[in-house]
C-alpha cells in the first residue's frame, strides 16, 4: 500500500532580485495510513513552505525546483492546476496558523 503522502527530496526555492532563497532543500518524509506526523523547528526553518509547496499554494517568486510530492502514489509536483484545485480540500488540506 502506498504511503499517504511521502516528500521526497524537496527542494523548494524563491527567486529574487537578490538572488536564490534556497528556503526548502532536500526534505523527506513519509505519512502512512492512521499516523500523524508534527513538522516543527525554528521559526524560518521552512515548515511553512514545505506545507505550501505539498498544497501548491506557493507565491509566484517560488518554484519546486526539485524532488516528488506523492499523494496515495500519484505525484502532485506535475499535476496540472485544474487537477490540483479538485484534491484540494477533498484528499488533502491545510490547516492554517492564522486563519483570520
């Protein structure tokens, strides 16, 4: 049975006029079914985008650079906008730190 979701290799960076902020790189994790994982650390450590970059609700400046996001095995990484709005909040969701 495929894991849930499993991150591979993430590497997830924003581009600026200053340069490359290299703000996820190199993440993995795998979440089977009935477990919970926590993602924690250090404020900038890139909790945030890496959950944003699993719901590809990333800003414009950012692009998964490389690595695979697979939900119930199928990649989320290639999976054009229109298929992505479906498992949006039906297969996958994001509860946010500060909803309002």
């Amino acid at each position: 049975m495929p894991a849930v979701i499993e991150v591979t290799d993430l590497h997830t960076h924003f581009h600026t006029d200053e340069g490359v902020i290299r703000a996820v790189d190199g993440v993995d994790f795998r979440v089977d079914a009935g477990r919970t994982l926590g993602i924690v650390g250090e404020s900038g450590s890139g909790k945030s985008v890496t959950s944003l970059s699993i719901m590809r609700l990333l800003a414009s400046s950012a692009k998964i650079e490389k690595g695979t996001i697979a939900l119930l095995g199928k990649d989320l990484v290639g999976l054009p906008e229109p298929q992505m709005r479906d498992i949006r909040g039906k297969d996958v969701s994001m509860i946010f730190q500060e909803p309002m």
